[in-house]
C-alpha cells in the first residue's frame, strides 16, 4: 500500500539607534503584507497543473497541496499503470476531478467541506454490501471536553475513511462487525475501536506530550490552532519542562525560552524561601516599591494562570512540577490582550494533568536533590594575610585623642595567634551539604462519561545554611462529567507550606569574622563563646572603652525562630454545554480561602541587644494575612466553518472577581533570658508603636470580545476587545478598554510553494495593541487617616497617612510585535523569531509634594517607558530518525532588549535625589534605560597619592568627587542572552546539556566596593578581600587600581566599581532512561508499565570574567538531583 496524504484542513476550535520611526516601518511592512494578502486572494480554491505523463496518485497530492483538501481512498483502486498528460489553469477543484477520473470505473465525493472520497463507480440498485455493512457514529472530545474538528477516521485496513466535523462528530460505515476504525489526530495518540451499536459514542484522545505543543496554543480561556494564530506564543509539555529539571517550572521554562528571564538575586542567592524575580520582555514599570502596599505583587512580574484561573507566584514556585501536563507563554498583544489590565507583563499559563478514561492508573514520582554550596566567588584573605593588611591600614597605631587601639600588645597576641597555626575558615560554619526529598502519587481511572483523579505530594526542600528548609504539600481531586452535550469538571486543591529561616542569620556576618579567631576549642567543638575577643580602646575622654567581638556562632545556639506556614484551600468548578455544532457556554467559578502566618522570635540573650535596655531586650513579631477570592466566568462561543475554506470562531466572555485580604501584626518585646517564643512572656510592645491591621477589597469587573477568521488555512486574522473595570482606580477612571489586533499568512501553504519540497511550515504574523497593569496599591486613588497615638480635651485625632487622586489614570502598555515561524526538511530543522517594541504609558509612581500638606508624597501618573527588542530559537537536529526514535538537537534561544524613559522632565527631581543621597545606582531621566548604572566616571589612582582622580562632565580631570559629575557607565542589562542547548534521544535514552550565556551586563561589583575600598577605620577590624592587600596603591610610583591602604574615608561611587560581565553557567545537565514493559520482561514481572529514572545537574558551574561575591546574605549552590518515575 502507498502513503496516504492526509492534510488536517485545520484545528477550528482549540492557537537609541538613529533609524527610521518606528511607525513609519510599521506602516511600510503592514502595507506590504496586505499587498500581498490581496495579490494572492485571486488564486483562492483555483488549480494550476502543468504535468506530462502523470499519475492519479500524483494528482491528488498536488490538489492537496494547492487547495488543502483531504482525499480518502483504496490505493488498489488507482491504475497504477496509466499515465496521462494534465494541463489546468486556474481551473475549479471539480473541473480537475472530472477530467482526470473520466473513462475510469471512479467517483467521487466531496464530504464535510474539506474532504475528497473517491470511491468505485457503482451503478444505482447495488445494496449488497451495503446490507452487510454498519454505520457508526461518534464524537471525538480531547481530555477538557473540547471537541476535534478535522480528526481522521478510517477503516482499518483500508483507506476509506472520513473526518469529523466542527463539533467532533462523524459517521462511517464499516463492512461488519469484526472491522475496527482508527482515529488520529495531530497532536493526540491514535485510537484503535471495535464496531458498537446504536447510537453516537463519545470518544476521548489523549494527547500526545510531544506533538500538542506545536499544533495548539492553550490561552486559559480557550484553544487556538497555532497555525491560523497570530500572537508570539511558547508552549512546552509537562515532559519538556521535567526534562530540564525537578525542581519547579519557573526554573525549567527560564531555560526554555528566552523571553522568561529570571532575574539573579545576588543577595538571597539560593534561598528556598526567597520567591524569584521574573520578566517577561522587560519591564513594564517603575521599580520603586513606594507605590505598592502590603498586599501588591511586583509591577513587572507576569499574570499566572492555573487551569484557567488566575494564582499567584508562590503557588506557581510551589506547584508539583509532577502534576504539570502543559505551559504556555503568551507574550505580545494578540494573546495577553484577553486578559486586559493584568497582563502587560505577559501570561503564564499552566495546566495540569487531567483525569483520564479507562482502567485504574497509578503513578508514582520520588525526587532526590543534593545541594552543595557554592563559595568559588569568595575571595577572602587568610589570618596572615588580614593581620598584615590591619597593620599597614594603621589599624594598631597609636592615636590620643582618637579611637584607635592603644595595646600592642593586641597585635603582638594575635599575630602570635596566627603564627601558631590559627587559620580559621569560617564560610562553611552555617553551611551544609542539603538534601531534598519529593514523593507524588497519582491515582485517575474512570470510565467515558466519568473520570476522576486523586494525588497526593510532598516535598521537603533543605536550603545549604543549617535550619533553613521549605516544606510543601498537597492533595487534589479532579472528577470530570460528560454527557452527550454537557460536560463538567471540578477540581479542589488543598496545599500548606511550611518555611524556616536560618538561624545562622546573614552569611556575611560569617564572611567578615577575622580568621585569626579560633573556630574550634581544644576539644574540637565549635567555638559557641558568647564573644569572640574583648579588648581595649582609647576614647577622646581618654577613659578606655572595652570593645567586644560578639560570635555569630553564639547567636545561633539560641532559640531563635522565624517561621512562616500558608495553608490554601481552593475549588475550581467549570462546565460546558453544546447547544448545537457551533453554539457552546461554558463557564467557571473558582473559591480561593488561605492564610499565612508568620512568627519571627529574637532572645533576649543575642547579641544585638547587648547595649539595650534590660526590659527592651529580645523580641516577638507575630503577623497573619488572610485571603478570600472570588472569580467567576461565562463564555458563549462560536464557531462555524462556511463553503470549506471560510473558518470563523468568535468568544464572548464575562468575568468578575473580588479579593479581601487582612493584615494584622504586632511587636512584643522585653523577654527574660531562656523563655520560649511565647509573647506572653514579653514586658511590653515595641516603644512608639501600636498593633497593625490592614484590610482591603479589590473588585474587578471585564466584558471581553475575541473573534478568529482563517481563510483556507492560509490567512488568518485574530481581534479581541476588553474592557475592564477595577477599584483599585480613581473614581473618574473606574473602566478602561483594551484591544489587539493581529495578522498572519502561512505563505508555505500556497500553491507556487509547492514544489518547494523541502519546506515544511513558513508562517509570517504581526499584531498590535494594548494591555494594563494593576500590580498597584490597593487604595492608590484614596485618601487614607490614621489615628493619632495621644489623646487631648477634644479626643483622638486624625492624621493624613496617604493623599488619593480620584484622577488617577491606568497604567496602559501599547504593544506591537512581528514574527517569522520556519519549519525546514521535515521539521528537522525548525526557528523562531520575533521583534517587538512595548510602550508603558502613563507610568505611575509618588511624586513630592510641599510640606504645608501633610503628606510628602503623591501617587501620579508621569512620563512613559518604550522598550525594543528581539528573540531568537533556533534548533536542529544533525541525527533525524524519528521513526527509530533516535534524534540529536542542536538548540540556540537569544534575547536582547533596550528601554528607555521618556516624558519624565524633572518631575522625578525627589526620587532621583533620594537615590543620590543613598548612593544608589539609578536615576529617572529621559532618554535613559531603568537599567542604567549612573557613577561618576573615574580615570584611575593617582601613582603619586594613591587618590582616585575623576573626569568631570566638562573633561577636565580632579581629585574632588562631585555629585554633578555623575553619567551613565553601563547597562545592568545584557547586550544578549539565551541558552546553547544539546539534547540526544537514543530509543530510551535521553542526555541534554543546557548552557546559559550571557555578553556585555554591567554590574556592580559590591566586594570592590565593600571589601577592598570604602572600608571605614571600625570595619578594619573584619576580613577582607584579598585585592584589598594585593591591589590597593601602597607608595608612591605605584600602579594600581584601588586607593591608598591607610585611606579609610568613604569611597564615593566611581566607574572604577561598576564592570563589563560576561559569563557562561551550567544550568542544566541531565540524562534518563525509560524501562517500557513491552521491552523488559523483567518490568512486566513486577507487574509494571514504565520506569523512568532521570539525573540532573543544575548551575553545576559558572565562569566568568570577573570576580565578585555571589550570595551576600545566602550562598548561591550547585544541585545534582534524581527522578525515579514508576507507572503501574
């Protein structure tokens, strides 16, 4: 038998350069597009064939290509042995047909709009074989209830067959009882079925994890076929994302795509209980937090969507990573556009897996993760090398009349020390060698009219400093209904956390203690002392101070606690109904009740109260939030597929929310030594303070309007209208409207493309439009008073904590994005790339306000933020057999962007002199990036004083640093990065290396600043970088980097601090094999399916080109993880 050509018609229902202005290429390239979208529409459903010496079977392949029909036939009936010339222009699809069966015993029919049957020319009155035969009926659901237009359904053995129609139904007729059908589909696993009786049969496909990502795009509300979709999409498998890693999604999909940046927290490092900072094309928003209150999500983070509802970040990090079936990432206008005034930032979109029919499945997972931290990036001195660098900084010279250390004797003892051999590393006294366990159970079964599934996880993750860990775990029950036209699903979650800080504190208080301090008494044990060292030192008053060097170690022996536990208890119910084949209401309600508690205990023997008073030492801090959400949804759509090639799908939507959320908390301090953390014990609130208690209600309110039209699978046109309502806006701006538009051609689809064999899929779209951001302040629009802490004769009086402006105006982002979708050689070879520009505008943040008003600040609009960028994924597979399951990738994602402010003037003359004023590093100016690293601009160290010499804005140079003389020096962004990928797929085996680079990022170097220069007189007496002994100017006619070693002024923030960073990690590292019962008898006889075992390696190295401290409070780490997947 041939090759059958099956061609799916498609899934209806379901995807500061000086150049020209943008607008103005914006407008050449749409005018060019639409030019050739009318040039082309004269050949619409007309053939032009030009072949000598042809066959049928070649015929029917070139109408497939240059119309997109799909014939149905028995290869045996084809003469295979006549050939004839064809020459046809412009000629209609039955003309064609026609000519080309005339004088064969043949027919055909055209069926379901898109589907040519031929068939054996039978004259009127034979009934036979038709009394013998059967017809079956059915519809064709996926896992969610939606239906599979277009599938295909054969009769085995043969190639008759049909497809179903837009609302998943079919009818074929088979010769008996003993003949089953097979119904495929791109993107599901095909299904084998014996004849049944009468009536229509519902028929569920389960999708396949490799193909469906690449044929549908899941927008949360509904599916879209990727082929006829016009928005810049990512779509990744539960398999994808789990092959990368086993920790969460959010750190595989950082690898998968390069839009998803996950920003490095130099400070928290690898800390379990520090939630990750995310992007998705830049930023949307001023990163000042001065607007958001205690209940505001980061402005630059995306939406999260989990199964079909909106979630938060934490939930997301803390999802079983096990129970994900698919993610998708909406980026551009055309697909965050249906979540309106949310999704500037773009759309995450998660679902997990859903129940399936049939026999009793069980599977379980078991994730083992070691971490090791990392310390590579330390560069500390030894006890030799920090005494020697003391000495020379005039740490033990003697000074009347100023604080200076007047016993040489406290040299003399310490230098004795370390000639002794006390060389005492103390990084590694907090840390550990940390070990995570995950286990998941998965039970579903069920059968074609109910499904059901219950799971259970558990994951105890330990951070590498001593007591730090995060417990999650959760249960789900997910029961899904259908019924001929009705189907309903509910899903209810429960999940806790449980959380610990380290005891340990901060890691940099074990970076800075002298390494000439002994770490370990004579015993062997830790050295726990209450102090480090006590000693001497002259005052002004000349009347010795003792000065005493407190033991973090110490600290840490105490009972100290700071806990957090979060409890979430959540349902989400849906439904859909199908009035007819192209008419469905669906809709949802999701009931969201959580808690998180946190208790943050200090004794009052830790150090830091050493100078306090007795009934002020140690402290409690108990505080609790509350959550109640609510969200509900209708949908009516609908769809309809006119004169086969006039595909047209419409959605209309409702949503409303409301979310309340309390805050309350309060400070106990004064507590006896050796109490338990219980604020019974404590004396008394913390002086000049008073419980708190925050309350708030958000309610939103949108309409939303989504129509796709496709025309034969080649042009296709996406527009949706929002318009949202929310309380969190003035009362002169409580609604807002959002919109996209979007157009794409998949040019590979025209008929004088194909003869181009070797092209699989070249699709070219483009959109524009707007969406919102409310990750605000609740009452932003709102005058909020508090009361005053004293009473008088006329009672308690109130105070203006916060000025509303009732004008306050949304925050808006205007979106335009181009992309080109390439698939070459069979998918062997297959790239993606995208452009865009994002302008935020009216940007919102505090403005001053004059003291005569109570308040100093004031939430306004101001100014805007444009940003540009592109993004790349490329991928090819130098070893392409798929059919023996053996494939070899080749991966390459890149991203780069640049942003902008603009229309800022000097409004934002307080926030930029606050930054000045803390020697921050950023400023708010026109015509410069939020990126931006602003110093003055440093030409080196003077040879002959060791002073730092600074280049004035005019050029001149000087020895006097001056604030008017700060200038941009680099961008803390990269020029570009991405990830280098390598992935080899043998039968069972898998092995995939993902290396993440990153070129041209500026960055300050915080240990130069810290560690080697800007080190006051008091903070000699602390460790230091090696560079500050090797590097800093020591005589005169020294070349050198860093000022001299006795200057311990405060270093201002120069150029010499910021550097050019280019490095490459090893961010995932992995190997697998799959045992499959049908290969291994041995897995059969435990009476098993599948075993899948995997290895991973994640941030296993880092190299750079420079040297700074990574993980300041919390080391950074390397992990080497194993999964052991079971399916009974």
């Amino acid at each position: 038998m041939k090759h059958l050509w099956l061609y799916h018609h498609f899934l209806h229902y379901g995807s500061r350069t000086k150049t020209k202005p943008l607008s103005t290429m914006k407008f050449k390239a749409i005018f060019l597009l639409m030019t050739c979208l009318q040039v082309a529409a004269t050949g619409f459903s007309q053939i032009t064939i030009s072949k000598n010496s042809t066959t049928l079977a070649e015929v029917f392949k070139e109408v497939r290509k240059q119309t997109g029909y799909v014939f149905i036939y028995n290869n045996d009936m084809l003469p295979d042995e006549k050939r004839f010339d064809l020459h046809v222009k412009n000629a209609p699809v039955k003309e064609v047909l026609t000519q080309c069966l005339k004088g064969l015993p043949l027919t055909y029919s055209i069926r379901d709009g898109n589907t040519i049957v031929i068939s054996p020319y039978k004259p009127s009155g034979s009934t036979d074989e038709q009394a013998q035969s059967i017809v079956l009926r059915g519809r064709v659901f996926d896992a969610n209830g939606q239906p599979l237009p277009g599938a295909s359904v054969i009769v085995k053995g043969t190639r008759l067959g049909t497809s179903t129609l837009a609302d998943g139904t079919f009818q074929i007729r088979v010769p008996d009882e003993k003949t089953a059908i097979l119904i495929t589909f791109v993107g599901f696993k095909s299904l084998e079925l014996k004849p049944w009786k009468e009536g229509i049969r519902t028929i569920q496909l389960e999708r396949s994890a490799v193909e469906i990502q690449d044929v549908v795009v899941r927008t949360g509300m509904f599916d879209r076929n990727k082929l006829t979709f016009s928005g810049a999409v990512a779509s990744f498998s539960g398999k994808d994302l789990r092959r990368v890693g086993n920790l969460n999604v959010v750190q595989s999909l950082k690898t998968l795509d390069p839009s998803f940046i996950v920003t490095t927290n130099n400070i928290q490092g690898s800390n379990p209980n520090q939630l990750p900072n995310i992007e998705v094309r830049g930023k949307t928003s001023l990163s000042s937090s001065t607007v958001r209150d205690q209940f505001s999500n980061d402005p630059n983070q995306p939406l999260f969507i989990l199964n079909g509802m909106e979630t938060t970040l934490s939930q997301i990090v803390d999802l079983d990573i096990n129970r994900v079936a698919s993610i998708t990432l909406l980026k551009d206008a055309a697909s965050t556009a249906l979540y309106g005034s949310r999704a500037a930032n773009g759309v995450v979109i998660v679902e997990t897996i859903q129940p399936k029919p049939g026999e009793l499945n069980v599977s379980y997972t078991a994730d083992l993760r070691w971490e090791i931290p990392d310390l590579r990036d330390y560069n500390m001195m030894n006890a030799e090398e920090n005494l020697e660098f003391q000495r020379l900084a005039g740490l033990y010279k003697k000074e009347f009349g100023f604080s200076g250390i007047t016993n040489d004797n406290l040299y003399n003892q310490r230098l004795a020390a370390v000639r002794s051999g006390v060389n005492s590393y103390w990084l590694n006294v907090p840390l550990r060698n940390s070990f995570t366990n995950g286990h998941s159970l998965r039970v579903s079964g069920g059968s074609q009219e109910f499904q059901y599934g219950i799971g259970l996880n558990y994951r105890g993750l330990n951070g590498v400093m001593i007591g730090s860990d995060r417990t999650t775990w959760g249960a789900t029950v997910d029961l899904a209904y259908r019924k001929k036209k009705l189907n309903i699903t509910n899903q209810l979650y429960v999940n806790g956390t449980n959380s610990n800080e380290s005891p340990y504190g901060s890691f940099n208080d074990f970076v800075n203690i002298n390494p000439y301090y002994r770490k370990k008494r004579d015993d062997g044990s830790l050295n726990t002392d209450r102090y480090l060292e006590t000693y001497l030192v002259n005052t002004n008053s000349f009347i010795p101070d003792t000065v005493k060097v407190g033991n973090p170690l110490y600290n840490a022996t105490l009972n100290s606690k700071n806990n957090t536990n979060t409890l979430i208890l959540q349902n989400n119910l849906n439904f859909i109904y199908d009035f007819t084949r192209s008419f469905r209401l669906s809709g949802g309600l999701q009931v969201q009740k959580g808690s998180t508690k946190g208790t943050l205990f200090i004794p009052a023997a830790n150090t830091m109260f050493d100078t306090v008073d007795t009934y002020r030492k140690g402290r409690y801090t108990d505080s609790r939030t509350d959550n109640m959400s609510y969200q509900a949804n209708l949908m009516l759509t609908y769809r309809k597929v006119f004169n086969d090639v006039h595909s047209l799908t419409g959605n209309a939507r409702t949503e409303m929310q409301e979310q309340s959320q309390t805050y309350s908390a309060y400070t106990a301090t004064g507590f006896p030594e050796g109490v338990n953390p219980n604020p019974a014990f404590a004396y008394g609130f913390l002086p000049d303070t008073k419980p708190i208690y925050q309350k708030t209600t958000v309610r939103r309110v949108n309409a939303l309007g989504s129509v796709n039209y496709a025309y034969d699978n080649r042009y296709f046109i996406d527009a949706n209208f929002r318009i949202d309502g929310s309380t969190s806006f003035g009362a002169e701006n409580k609604y807002s409207p959002f919109w996209s538009v979007g157009v794409g051609w998949n040019i590979s689809s025209e008929h004088f493309m194909s003869d181009i064999q070797w092209l699989t899929m070249l699709r070219i779209r483009g959109n524009i439009g707007t969406t919102g951001n409310q990750a605000l302040g609740s009452y932003a629009s709102t005058s909020v008073y508090g009361y005053e802490n004293n009473l008088n004769i006329y009672g308690q009086g109130l105070y203006l904590t916060q000025l509303g402006n009732p004008l306050l105006e949304w925050q808006k982002t205007q979106s335009t994005s181009v992309g080109i979708d390439a698939s070459l050689f069979d998918n062997r070879f297959t790239a993606t790339f995208n452009a865009y520009e994002k302008l935020s505008k009216p940007l919102i943040t505090n403005g001053s306000l004059p003291a005569s008003s109570g308040v100093s600040t004031y939430v306004l609009n101001v100014g805007n933020l444009r940003t540009r960028g592109v993004e790349a994924i490329v991928r090819y597979a130098p070893i392409y057999l798929p059919r023996k399951n053996i494939l070899w990738t080749l991966g390459y994602t890149g991203s780069l962007y640049k942003s902008r402010y603009e229309g800022f003037s000097n409004i934002l003359k307080n926030l930029n002199d606050e930054a000045q004023k803390s020697n921050s590093l950023q400023r708010y100016l026109d015509g410069y990036s939020p990126d931006e690293l602003w110093a003055v601009k440093s030409l080196g160290i003077d040879p002959a004083s060791g002073k730092e010499v600074f280049r004035k804005t005019n050029g001149e140079k000087t020895l006097v640093y001056d604030p008017a003389d700060i200038v941009p020096i680099g961008n803390g962004r990269p020029q570009v990065e991405g990830v280098i990928s390598s992935n080899l797929n043998i039968k069972g085996f898998l092995f995939g290396i993902n290396l993440r680079y990153s070129i041209g990022a500026y960055i300050f170097n915080s240990a130069l600043y810290n560690k080697v220069e800007n080190i006051s007189f008091d903070q000699l007496q602390y460790n230091q970088d090696k560079r500050a002994l090797e590097l800093r100017w020591k005589q005169p006619g020294d070349d050198a980097l860093f000022k001299g070693i006795s200057l311990t002024d405060v270093t201002p923030m120069s150029s010499r601090f910021i550097q050019k960073e280019n490095y490459l990690t090893g961010e995932s590292i992995n190997a697998g094999y799959e045992f499959r019962s049908v290969q291994y008898p041995w897995v059969r006889r435990l009476k098993l399916q599948t075993i899948r075992v995997n290895a991973y390696m994640n941030d296993i190295f880092r190299l750079s080109n420079i040297k700074s401290e990574r993980g300041i409070d919390y080391p950074f780490s390397n992990a080497v993880s194993f999964s052991l997947n079971i399916f009974f």
